[in-house]
C-alpha cells in the first residue's frame, strides 16, 4: 500500500465548464505537495457539507508549483450527485483533500516509444503523464539518461463524438503524435481507440513499446485482448467507483491473478489504481 498523505483543505481558484459535462478544476493548497504522481488521486469533497456524505475521488490532472504554494488541476466528468456538486464549486469555495493517494504509473527506461491511449475521462491522468514525461526530456541531466531525449509519446484519445473528445489542447503541447477516434466517426478514425490502436500496431516495432491507458471497462477489456500474445509491457489506471479511498470499505474491489491462489481481489485504491494489464482477470 502507497503512503497516504492527508493535504488537508485547499481554495478553489477556478472551475471552468470545458465541454458538455466537463470541468477542469484548479485548486490551491495550503500545504505543499512535491511528490504528486502522475497515476495517482485524491478525495476532495467541499467543506462543511453533509450532502453528498461521501468524498469524490479525482486523478491528478496537473500539478505546480506557484509562490503562493501548490496548485492542483483536475478534469472530471459530471456522472452523478458528487460530482454534480464538485461543478457547482466556485472561486474561493474551501474543500478538504485526502492524497495524494495509490500507485502511480512507472516509467520503463528501455522503452522509447511510450503510448498512451485513453476513453472518455481517462485522458485525465495519462495527459498529466504526458506532460511528466516530457519535462523529463527537458531535464535528461537529471534522470541520468541519455536516451531521455529520444523518447517518442503516442496519444491516442477515443470517445463516443467529437464534443466528447477534451483535454486535446493539453496533450499536444506534451506529446510527439495526438490520434483520435470517434464511436460516431465525426472525428478522427471512425470506430473505437482500441481499433485504431490495433490499426497502427501493426507497422511498429513492439520491442520497444509500451503502453499505458485509463479509460471505460469495456475498453481496457478490449485492450488487453488486442495484446494478450504481444510482447508489449502494458499498465492501466482502472476507474472504480471509491467511497473511502483507503482500502477499507472493499467497495472497489477487482479481480487479479495471485501466483499461490490463481486469482483474488484487490482494492483500487489501495492496490492500485494502476495495475499491469496482464494481471487482470475478466468474467
């Protein structure tokens, strides 16, 4: 189990309506939060409110540094009564934080050409990952390697229509290569990411792959099918719906393959929520 850090409260600096039903919330905390992973999330609900009860769990959309302190991003969908009301939040609204908590995503040195393919609002972490990475790239002196540089960054974003597809404007900034698919075809590749992946893969050399993706069931299901039999390291952020965000009320539990038992569960937030693709079980 990662650490846990409570961070405490933090002030709503902005909540802005991005598309139908997405926000991207920035928050400044009143403590300091240096070691953030990307893949990693917190539980933020307002303060002083009894209703919704329960805190929401949000993946780290982007995280800095600023003289005033630290400044989380988050971009979520609305899907329901908690997050319904983290988009009612305005500038100055106060919110209590519980992270940043689970295991973030882990950088493979001898793989250079990094894919990430996100569904719908699995885009949310993976663009936090694309833009980690490529301040890696900046900083190759720090990291010690000397194939930093060479790095190449595939996004591959799917969603069910165009209106759909957020975030696009971030990950190009950060990434070597943006493809997208559209469920309806009214962007991009018509059909779903994981086709599109399937599509491309084909003229590309998958010794020196590796994947990362976050996005609906479905399609993490999909994926791991497409690359069962390939030789292509694979983690993926699974999203469950979390009440405690700890690992004690068992409501997000998955199925995994145990090496003594054949198979039992973890906890996304406590085991994960990234796990490798291929310790996945699926009914």
């Amino acid at each position: 189990m990662e650490k846990k850090l409570n961070l405490g409260s933090g002030c709503v600096i902005e909540n802005v309506n991005v598309a139908k039903d997405h926000f991207v919330m920035s928050l400044l905390l009143t403590s300091i939060c240096k070691d953030a992973l990307p893949g990693q999330f917190v539980m933020i609900r307002k303060q002083g409110v009894k209703d919704p009860l329960l805190s929401r769990p949000l993946s780290l959309y982007g995280v800095y540094q600023t003289d005033a302190g630290t400044v989380l991003e988050f971009l979520y969908r609305v899907v329901g009564k908690g997050t319904w009301a983290l988009s009612r939040l305005t500038g100055g609204d106060q919110v209590d934080i519980l992270g940043p908590l689970g295991k973030p995503f882990e950088i493979l040195p001898d793989r250079n050409h990094v894919i990430l393919l996100a569904g719908g609002i699995g885009v949310a972490p993976l663009s936090y990952f694309a833009e980690y990475l490529a301040k890696d790239l900046d900083r190759p002196e720090e990291r010690g390697e000397e194939t930093a540089s060479a790095r190449k960054v595939s996004f591959y974003l799917g969603a069910t229509t165009a209106a759909a597809l957020v975030g696009i404007e971030k990950i190009e900034r950060f990434c070597t290569e943006v493809r997208t698919s559209t469920d309806d075809g009214s962007a991009g590749f018509a059909g779903t990411v994981t086709e599109l992946l399937q599509q491309d893969l084909a003229g590309l050399d998958h010794r020196n792959l590796c994947l990362y993706s976050c996005g609906p069931a479905a399609m993490i299901r999909s994926l791991s099918q497409l690359i069962e039999s390939l030789d292509i390291p694979c983690q993926v952020s699974m999203e469950e719906r979390m009440a405690c965000g700890i690992g004690a009320c068992l409501g997000c539990s998955i199925k995994v393959r145990d090496a003594s038992l054949g198979w039992s569960y973890c906890q996304v937030c406590a085991d994960g929520p990234v796990f490798d693709i291929k310790n996945l079980l699926w009914e």
